[in-house]
C-alpha cells in the first residue's frame, strides 16, 4: 500500500523467497509502488536476486518506508539497491522513518545488501532493520550511512539494529548523529570525525565451531565475536567508497573460509 498525506509519504514493498522445486529459489511474492519498487534481476546457481529500485526522491520530511522481506527454508536469496537512497528535508516538518524487516527461516539464506544511506544536510530520517533468524538460518547484512553529501553538513539521523536469532538477542544497537543528537557523537568515543560509519552483520551455523576471533582490521574497523554463530564487523571511514573497501575487504575473508578464524 502506499499514498501521499498530509504527513508525507506511505510507502510499502514485499519480498517473499521460497524454493521452487527445482533446485532455484522462487519469488511468489515481489510487491511495491511510488517510492520503493522491488524488481527481480538475473540470480546465480539456487540463489535468486531483487534490486530496490526508488522511484522517487526520498525518504523526505514526514515519510514512512518499510520494507518487509522473507526468506523460507532452503530459499537463497540476494537483495541489493539501484543507487544510494538520500534522505532530504521536505516540505512536511518531522522526522521520516525508514523501516526494515526481515525474518529468515532455518535453512534459509539471504544476502541483505543495499547501496549507502546518505544524510543530506536538513533532513530528518529514522531507520529500523529488525531481523529474526530461525536455528540454522544464514545472513550477511550490510549497512552503510555517510554523513553529508560531498561539502556539506549531515542531517539528523538515527538507527536501530536489532538480530534476532531462534528467539534470543544476539545484537541491539543504536546511533544517533548530526544536529541535535546527544553530545558526543563527532568525538572521540565515537565517530571521532569520520563521516561514513557501516557495519557487516555474519550469521553462519559453522561459526558455532569455527568462530572468527576478535580482531582489528586496519585503521577504523573491528571484528567482534556475537553470542550465537554470529560476527560483527563495525567500521568508520572518511567517506563511503573507503567504508566499502573495508567492509568489502572483511566479507571476502570471512566467505573464504573464514581466515580470521582463531583456531
């Protein structure tokens, strides 16, 4: 469903993978108008694959996106976007939201990864990736945000990640940068001045006896060992192609056998 209102935008798209009985991964569900239009591209072996293509400028002032995406029992599937969605101030006061949700059943794999979120200067955008895996299901989640287009400041932005997996937390974190955000978000502690901030989110039963160990990763980057067989890659860069090497750099390692292994 979607509709413009007073208060901006109503956008909705879903995606629903299921086997297709013969080896490939079908798509009985791909769904959205206006702003968020899932369209399905040419996949790779089992594995079927979906761009999130956005049709109109956004998320602005007082929008709402969400975005509802599962993955069934022996179902492969990778979802990208056509470009980087900004966020813009609009005509509307008040914060937009963006809103993720993907459930994963056991067995199931999906590959969640979008093109950067940019925070353009005077915009307002809250985003919410809510993630819930069943025992034995696989993930790689990829998050990016660049503060600020090319000599600007950023917006206001915020994000909540949350994984679930067969029902127990394994993350929950939240940011909050650029104007009116708690103090302390550009220091130190924290961003310490870069302006793009990502992070790569494994899930994988072989971790449970082969668990990367915790480790840096050159300047800005960080593996961290979750409860469950999961890892956290996290990483702060001076701009978004950097913040992709480095998260690219630590996804080909891992999908290579895990090197950063400690055993």
């Amino acid at each position: 469903m979607d509709g413009v209102t007073v208060s901006g935008v109503r956008a909705a798209a879903r995606i629903v993978a299921r086997p297709d009985g013969r080896g490939g991964t079908a798509l009985p569900v791909l769904e959205g108008r206006g702003p968020l239009a899932p369209r399905r591209t040419r996949g790779s072996g089992t594995q079927a694959r979906v761009v999130l293509v956005g049709a109109m400028s956004g998320p602005l002032g007082g929008d709402r996106f969400t975005v509802g995406t599962r993955v069934a029992r022996g179902a492969r599937l990778h979802v990208g976007s056509a470009a980087a969605t900004i966020a813009l101030p609009g005509q509307t006061k008040g914060e937009a939201h963006y809103d993720v949700r993907i459930t994963v059943d056991g067995g199931g794999e999906l590959r969640w990864l979008p093109e950067p979120l940019i925070s353009a200067v005077g915009s307002e955008l809250y985003v919410t990736t809510r993630v819930d895996l069943a025992a034995g299901a696989r993930l790689v989640l990829r998050e990016e945000q660049v503060l600020g287009r090319s000599g600007e400041e950023p917006g206001r932005l915020g994000s909540r990640l949350t994984v679930l997996l067969d029902g127990r937390g394994v993350l929950d974190q939240e940011l909050s940068c650029g104007p009116g955000a708690p103090g302390g978000w550009d220091g130190p502690a924290v961003l310490a001045g870069h302006r793009a901030v990502g992070q790569l989110v494994v899930v994988r039963p072989e971790f449970a006896d082969d668990m990367p160990a915790a480790r840096l990763l050159g300047e800005g980057a960080a593996v961290t060992p979750l409860a469950g067989p999961a890892v956290l890659v996290s990483a702060v860069a001076a701009d978004g192609l950097r913040l992709r090497r480095v998260l690219d750099e630590a996804l080909a390692l891992l999908d290579r056998g895990s090197p950063l292994s400690g055993t």
